[in-house]
C-alpha cells in the first residue's frame, strides 16, 4: 500500500488517476477505476443538460461507493455552458471533488471553496502550477510533453517537469506524460508526486469503451507513432499518428488558417471513431507511452499489476 497526500486527500486506495476523457470516461468507466481503487472524473461539459449529468452522477454511484470526481474545463469556447453553470451543477450533484483544467480558476475559487469541494487543477507549465497553488488548490496536475492530449508549447518533458514543479508547489502534484505502470508511479513519487494522472495505458484495457483497432494500434505502435498537431494556432494536441494527423501537419506547414483546419481538428469525426473504429478518420489523443503497452487487461487488472510493480520496485530499492 502507498499512501500519499494525494490518497489522503482524495480519499482512494492508490495514487493513481485515470485521466478525465471527453465523452469516454463516463460512468462504466469512472465505476470501475473507483472500485479498483483509482480516482477518475466525469467530464461535465460532456453533458448539455444539468439532468443528464445529475443522472449520469447517479449511475455512478450505483455502481460504486468509492471517491470520484467532476472535470470543468475553462478553456475559452470549450462549452457552450459557463464555467459558474457547470461548476454549479457539480455542486448541485453532490460530487465533492472538482478538477479544473485550462484557464486559471481564480474567479472561481471562492464558488469551490464555499462548496466545500476538494479542487484539482491541472496544468502544463510550472509557471502555471506556482500560480494555481498561490490562490489555494488543493491538489496541482501538470503534464509533461509526453502526454496525450494538451501539453504545453514549451516542449518540456516529464523528467525535468515533474521535479521542477514539485520543488516549485507546496500543494501535493499529479504527474502525468508517460505513465503506464508501477515503474512510472516510483519515479513519479521520487521526483516529488503524490501520484500519477494515466489516460493512454487506461484506453488500451480490454473494458474501455472504445473500438478494438485503437487498443490494437497502440499495441502495436512504438513510442514513435504519436505527433503533436495544432501548434500553429498555440493549442498544442500530441495525437496518434495517422494519415488524418499527417494532414493537419502538411496544412500547417503551409501556413493554413483556422478556418482551414477546422474540418479537419473538429471533435466530431473523432467522437464517433473512437466507437467505430475508423482509426484512419480523424485526430485521435494518445501519448508517447504507447511505445510501452503490450496487452490490454481489465481495468482492475491493470491498476493491481502497476500497485504490484511498484511495491515490487520500492522493495528493490530499499535493498539498495
């Protein structure tokens, strides 16, 4: 067992994140990580209407008696919905922790902290980190280069990230970009984490729920197989690598607009691939770490194998 503040806080078993997906990790999902003593979070921009997230809530904690979350994106045009309206929604739903991801949550801090919710916001700068702990979060999330989905412009990886923002926080830090299993969450802890955040390693399960030929594909792809798109308009996304991917790269060179590339990096085409399994249509998230994943087992089997490995590791250590 290795408590941390990150699992005092949270109050799981084990400090691991499932990273919150957009339109994947939903109640099955966040069900299962729970119960296999993980944190997870509902993405509550994902739903357009305030009672499909209470009963999607709901199914939750039908399912599981274990600590789970809500995610709320700041990001400018990221929903349709306010920032305070999904926030309030959180509130309304019971959930008692919120994690926050984009803008600073400044403006909202004092809606959180009078709701009494546990706050994870989460980042890819340090300069970023420094400035969400100096108003009070309770947990800071950042991600290195590595990760699927929105590093930052800077370009900086994990290994140096990760101990330079923990040196830099005095709140407890998730460390995401590149993390797959208990090797990863011991070095995570050394740098100076409370805990790891993993969305990649989690997609590759056999009870995610997305089409097969992605789980296969990241098998079967090197740590090689992933490119960062959309850097030309300052929102960076590392995606697999596809000829879609490709694309998008070739337009950019080329100096296309926003509206030239918006057909191409839409989330709608993506949304209903996932499902499908048109894994040459679209932009899809995933992360360097594919190069390391071999098999893909049940969720629960998944994080007792990393807990396994890493109790392994930190034993091997201590011998040292």
């Amino acid at each position: 067992m290795l408590q941390t503040r990150m699992t005092e806080i949270l109050g799981t078993k084990y400090p691991i994140q499932c990273g919150t997906m957009h339109a994947l990790t939903l109640a099955d999902v966040v069900a299962k990580v729970a119960n296999a003593g993980a944190f997870c979070c509902l993405p509550a921009s994902f739903f357009e209407k305030k009672e499909d997230l209470l009963e999607e809530v709901k199914k939750v904690r039908d399912m599981t008696d274990q600590p789970f979350g809500c995610n709320v994106g700041l990001f400018p045009g990221f929903s349709p919905i306010t920032p305070e309206e999904l926030i309030g929604r959180v509130i309304e739903a019971g959930v008692k922790i919120l994690e926050t991801a984009g803008r600073s949550p400044e403006p909202y801090r004092k809606m959180i902290t009078d709701a009494g919710l546990v706050h994870i916001h989460k980042c890819a700068r340090v300069r970023d980190a420094v400035k969400v702990d100096k108003i009070g979060v309770d947990i800071v999330s950042i991600v290195g280069t590595e990760c699927a989905g929105h590093p930052s412009l800077e370009e900086v990886g994990t290994i140096v990230l990760i101990p330079k923002a923990a040196e830099s926080v005095k709140a407890p830090l998730i460390a995401g970009g590149g993390f797959c299993d208990g090797r990863g969450l011991i070095a995570a802890l050394a740098f100076g984490a409370a805990g790891v955040n993993m969305g990649t390693r989690f997609m590759a399960t056999s009870d995610f729920p997305i089409h097969d030929a992605f789980k296969q594909l990241m098998i079967d792809s090197d740590e090689k197989d992933t490119v960062l798109v959309m850097k030309s308009i300052m929102n960076p996304a590392r995606v697999l690598r596809n000829a879609w991917a490709e694309k998008v790269l070739e337009l950019e060179g080329r100096g296309a607009t926003l509206q030239e590339l918006a057909p191409l990096i839409s989330g709608h085409v993506s949304r209903e691939g996932w499902k499908s399994g048109k894994k040459d249509e679209g932009m899809y998230h995933g992360g360097q770490v594919v190069g390391r994943i071999h098999d893909k087992p049940t969720i629960a089997e998944l994080v007792e194998r990393i807990m396994a490995e890493a109790m392994e590791v930190k034993q091997r250590l201590s011998a040292l």
